[in-house]
C-alpha cells in the first residue's frame, strides 16, 4: 500500500511567512528613517525704547449734553428748529400753547390791582386815626386794628405780586429755547403732544460736540501702571500726562487726525465693574465725531528704555505661567520660561528668559516638542 503525495497548499504557506517576514523588515527599515525639519516661522528678540498705550474702546459724547425738558404742562404748537443742526443759546425750540397761561397773568394781575386797592384804603385808614389817636379823638385800640389791617393787606399786595410774577415766569417758560450753542437732535415731541415735567423723556437733546468727550474705561490694575509712570514721570520733572497726546481709529479702520488730552479721571472706581473712567477731549470742527460714536483709542503712558520685545503669538499662556519656544544655534526646538511686561502694540515686553537676539517660534510651536530639528523661516514669510 503506498503513501500519499504532500499536499501543495503547505509549500504555499511557507513562501507567503516568507514574503511577509519580508515586508515587515521593510517597514521597520522606513520606519527608521530621519523625518526632515518642521519648517517654522520665527522671530529675533528686538531690544529697543518702547512707548507703552493704553488700548481701549472710547465712546463719543458731548462736552456738554444737555436735555430739553418742558417746565410747564401744555400742548406744544410747533418744533421751532431743524433737527440735526447747529443753534444758539437762546434760540427758540419749541412752543407750547400760551392761551391757558396768558390768562393766569389777567387773573393775577386783577388779584393784585384788588389787593393794592384794599392796601391804599388801609394806609388811608392809618393816616387818619394817627393824628386822632394822638389828640385822644379816637381810641388806642382801633388805632391799633388799622394798622393790623394796613400790614395784612401789605402782606395780600406781596402775595399778589409773587403770584402774578410765577405767572409771567410759566408764561416765558412756554417758550422753550437752548441752554448752549451745539448740535440738537431729533424732536422727540411733535406739534399737539401733550408735555409737562413729569415727561421721561426730554424734547430733544442739544450738544457741544467741538471739542467732543471720548470716554474710556481703564481697568483698576492698568491704573495703577498709569498713575505710577506719571508720579514717576513728575518726580523725574517731566510733564503731567494730560499733556501727552491721544489718538484714535475709528469704526472703518481710518485715523482720526485730532490728538485727545485727557481732561477727567473720575473720582472712584467702579466696584461692579473694577474700572475707572477716564475723559480725553479731541477737537472736532468738521462734526466728524457724533455722540454715541465708537473708537479704539490709544493712549501713551510710559516709555521703557531698551525693552526686550517678542511677537504676541509667539507667547504661551497657561495659568498665568508664560512660555515661548526658542530656536537654539544647533537649530533644535527648545521650550523657554518666561516673565512678561505689559504688551505694546502687536508685541509684548519680556522683562526675563530672553536675550536680545534669540530666535524664538511665531507659530507652530504646538506641533513640536523639545530637541526636534526645525528649519526657520522668516516670520510672515516662506
């Protein structure tokens, strides 16, 4: 009886373990080989005299803003002015309907014509019994009721007179006029609408807007660096710093060419809010700048001589612990500790960990890990 033949399939599987054997030897082989270098924007440290500015958003208001109320009740009969342009203190806004208040002064000034004729019967009546009460003709007594009467009526007469002048004073107040030069706004009462002091909104707004107010809300801790730097910059016989300038660009990217000067730092902080505002006052002849209007507003405080400087993205921030990646001269990554100063501009004061020259990672710094090589390029550019 003889054996059977060895199968096929088994020399199939060996050369197929062999062809495998052979494929992960390569693969650990490409594994093996060198990466090339992260290609990374970077930037030398630059050491040079840096302003420091407050960066902050500015409201526009008027140097004076001042609310048209009514001070009288009435119906008003006309808008006296174009809306939207510049008047004159003085000049007439509204006008409320007289009639009721031309009356009160007929009916006052009759008050007082009746009182000053009950006032000249008394007088008479004094200057009678006196020179009779002198010679005994008439008694002591009714000489006193005359003259009780002639102070009574003397007191009708002032009376009379203080009324009809109220009088006269809501008759003026039906004509309402500017309390400044400036620029008045839109009416916000129209011919017959019922108006009166108790109204919660004014008739209209009138502002000075040259110069205009730009308000500023400086946070508690960038006051402290801003007063410190001006007391420092006072001690050292420098000037004040209402007297730097200020500058601002406005909502459509544009800069506004009147330099600011502040004219207020208010009194307290806010406890809701830890701010304090600040005023600054730019000119505005063309009427450029409107109440209610936005700015980003810069505002210089201080000077740092040579400052050590580095690209803000190039700053890491966790927990209120910095770090950047420097290049090193082996051109290997290398992560760095840092202490940083105030920012300036698209830059950021370090006050420890650089030097002047170093290289240190824009962006991609995340990618990277410390002792990788890297290939710089310059920063912004290929």
């Amino acid at each position: 009886m003889s054996l059977p033949a060895p199968s096929r399939p088994r020399a199939g599987f060996a050369a197929l373990s062999l062809c495998a054997a052979a494929l992960v030897a390569g693969c650990e082989k490409e594994s093996r080989r060198v990466l090339p270098p992260l290609e990374v924007p970077v930037a030398e440290v630059a050491k040079r005299d840096t302003p420091l500015a407050f960066e902050l958003v500015a409201q526009m208001r008027g140097m004076v803003d001042v609310d048209v109320r009514p001070r009288v009740e009435g119906y008003v009969t006309s808008v006296a002015y174009v809306e939207g342009t510049e008047v004159k203190r003085g000049q007439l806004l509204f006008t409320i309907d007289d009639r009721p208040f031309l009356e009160k002064v007929a009916q006052q000034e009759a008050v007082l014509a009746r009182a000053e004729a009950v006032l000249a019967h008394a007088d008479a009546d004094v200057g009678m019994y006196t020179p009779l009460a002198a010679r005994k003709a008439v008694s002591q007594r009714e000489l006193e009721n005359a003259l009780a009467q002639q102070k009574a009526a003397r007191a009708t007469v002032a009376a009379a007179r203080a009324e009809l002048e109220e009088a006269k004073i809501n008759l003026g107040f039906t004509r309402i006029t500017s309390p400044v030069n400036g620029l008045a706004g839109r009416a916000q009462s129209k011919a017959g609408d019922l108006v009166g002091p108790a109204n919660p909104a004014p008739l209209a707004v009138v502002s000075t807007v040259d110069p205009i107010r730009a308000s500023v809300y400086v946070r508690e801790a960038d006051f402290l660096r801003f007063e410190r730097a001006r007391l420092a910059r006072l001690k050292a016989g420098g000037p004040d710093v209402e007297n730097r300038d200020a500058h601002m660009i406005l909502s459509d990217g544009s800069s506004y060419p009147g330099r600011g000067k502040v004219i207020l730092v208010d009194r307290a902080v806010d406890p809701a809010t830890g701010a304090i505002r600040v005023d600054f006052a730019f000119p505005n002849p063309d009427r450029l700048l409107r109440p209610g209007a936005y700015a980003r507003l810069f505002a210089e405080y201080d000077v740092v001589k040579g400052a050590l400087l580095v690209p803000q993205p190039a700053v890491a921030e966790l927990q209120n612990l910095y770090t950047v990646m420097v290049v090193t001269p082996e051109g290997k990554a290398e992560t760095r500790s840092v202490k940083m100063g105030p920012k300036a501009g698209p830059d950021w004061i370090v006050e420890s960990g650089l030097k002047e020259g170093e290289r240190v990672i824009v962006a991609g710094a995340e990618k990277l890990r410390d002792g990788m090589a890297v290939k710089t390029l310059p920063a912004g550019g290929k």
